[in-house]
C-alpha cells in the first residue's frame, strides 16, 4: 500500500470524521454522518495498521475514531450512577410485561399440588411407597421442622438462596426449549403437594403451612416469575410476530434477563427470612406478617412501579445501543 496515496484519498473523509467528532452538539443528519464515517473510517484504519503497521497517519486516524466512538457510548462513568434507572424503570417494567403469565403459573402450581396431594392421599400405596413408616414419620415428627434449624442462619441461607437462584436461572436459561421451565415448575409442585399429603395423613398440615408461609410466599412467587419468564422467551420463538425469530429471541431475551438479576435479590429476601425468621420462637402471626409483607412489596413493585415505567416507554431491554445511539451523538 502506498501510504501517502492512500491517505490522500480519504483525506476529506478523515477531516469530516475530526470535525464531526470534535463538535458539542450534532443535528440529526450529522449524527448518521458520524456513524458512517466512523465505520469507513474504523475499515480503513485496519487496512493501514494491516499493511503499514504503526504510521503517523493511522495514529491520527484511531485518535480521530476514538472521539467519535465517546459521542456514541458517552464518557466513562460509575457504574452505580446507572442503578437507578435499572432498579426505578427496567426491571420493574419487564417483571410488569409477564405480570399475567406469571399469575397463571401461580395458579397452576396450585392446582397441580393440590391435585397431587389429594391423590396421594386417597389412593392406597402412594404414600407407602414413599419410604418405610418410620421414615415416613421421622420426616412428619422431627425432619421437617428440624429442617429449617439444622444449620447456622448464616450458612442455612447462603444455601438456600444459591439452590433458588440457581433453579430460577434455569427456568430463564433453558425457557427456549419450552419444556425444561414446565418440567422444573411440575416437579416443584408434585413436591409440595407430596409433602402436604405426608403431613396432613399424619395429621400434621397445619405444621406445614406454618413452617412453609413465612418465606415461602417470597421463594415461590419468585419461582413462578422465573418460569413465567422462561416461558414468555418460548413464546417469543413460537409467535414473533413481524419479527423474525432470532429477533424476538435475542429481544426477549435480553429484556427477561433483567429479570434474571431481580429474582437474585428477591432470593436473598427470602433466604434470609428463611434463614433468620422462619426458625425463631416468635408468634406465627409475626413470622408470616414479615413474609406477607415481603411479597406485598414485590408485588407493587411489579404491578405498580412496573405499570408506571411501562407508561413511560420502558421495555426492560439492557442492550438499548443500537436504538438510542444516534439520540445520544445528536446530544
């Protein structure tokens, strides 16, 4: 390559892509000028490093790309300058965009262990094939309580919230295939229904209920979002629309992740009560309150913040680039 022929040659669009980047506040039609100049120009920078190596030319040429590179993604700033926005708008919004799915999960889980449990109940052997006697009545009388109090809080919670956020990842991760979240949410229910069918044949549900309700209405709801979640990305490959269905997927996806990170925190809630609440010696009524009002503010904060970012424009996607670049270069 003849170097100072080369640069000869785009010379003009070197000026343009300086004094574009160079400028505080661009029109609308000198932002997309920017954005093309910058992608010849990052083109061309590659050809002169391929075949000239370090130049003068080339050095003035990435100064000139990496100015116009910070009018597109904005100076470095602190990364918890942008916590407000992910916690006050986008997550709120994509937990508010599977606000109904995730109550027909809820609805369904029920059934299903309710379902279950009445059935293990009044068929002969169910129950029978669940262990020996005693071991039947080791996990009734001692292990179900015991339990909760096994471990340090510390520890007990660490593990918990680790399987939860584990199991909900899943649910999100594996939602694609449109039957590991279903399986994950059946399972999950056969179990409950199992367990209140061994308590209440030994006359002991009440025992549940009360050792299950305080952090329990936290850690399933989060369960049921993160299916809902995994089943709403299913959805997006079944019917995209006018999308195509990578499209809808890569979409979908990136919004729901953010729900991803949501039931993270909804997780540690519910560990902790787990952990610290549900094995004190405390009025039930107390216990519970505190679950009850933990799930109160994940709902308004799905359903109320939710509805007021989704108002406003929200859709809970992280990866917001593409669409909002030239808003950004046109100050």
């Amino acid at each position: 390559m003849d170097l100072d022929a080369y640069s000869a040659a785009h010379r003009d669009e070197w000026d343009e892509l300086a004094r574009l980047g160079s400028k505080n506040r661009l029109t609308g039609e000198e932002a997309d000028s920017l954005i093309d100049h910058y992608q010849s120009g990052a083109s061309q920078l590659s050809a002169i490093k391929a075949t000239a190596g370090q130049s003068v030319e080339g050095e003035r040429l990435s100064l000139s790309l990496s100015r116009a590179r910070l009018r597109f993604t904005g100076a470095g700033s602190n990364i918890l300058s942008q916590l407000p926005r992910f916690f006050g708008a986008q997550l709120p919004a994509a937990l508010f965009r599977i606000r109904w799915l995730c109550l027909a999960v809820a609805a369904a889980t029920v059934v299903i262990a309710t379902l279950y449990a009445l059935w293990a109940l009044d068929t002969p052997g169910v129950l029978a094939n669940v262990g020996t006697e005693e071991m039947r009545r080791q996990f009734v009388e001692q292990d179900f309580v015991g339990y909760y109090s096994a471990h340090p809080p510390s520890s007990f919670t660490g593990q918990v919230w680790t399987n939860n956020a584990w199991i909900a990842a899943q649910c999100i991760a594996f939602g694609v295939t449109g039957v590991y979240a279903p399986y994950l949410l059946f399972t999950n229910a056969q179990n409950l229904g199992l367990s209140a069918a061994l308590m209440a044949s030994h006359g002991r549900l009440d025992i549940f209920f009360l050792y299950i309700a305080p952090h329990g209405q936290v850690e399933l709801y989060s369960i049921f979002v993160a299916g809902a979640a995994g089943l709403a990305i299913f959805w997006a490959w079944i019917a995209p629309g006018a999308r195509t269905r990578a499209q809808a997927l890569a979409e979908e996806g990136r919004s729901l992740f953010t729900v991803a990170i949501g039931l993270i925190l909804s997780l540690l809630v519910s560990g902790v009560i787990e952990g610290f609440v549900t094995r004190q010696d405390w009025p039930w009524a107390i216990k519970i309150g505190i679950g009850t009002v933990a799930l109160g503010a994940f709902l308004v904060y799905q359903w109320v913040i939710g509805r007021r970012a989704a108002v406003a424009g929200e859709t809970g996607d992280l990866n917001e680039f593409e669409a909002g670049a030239r808003r950004i270069v046109a100050g």
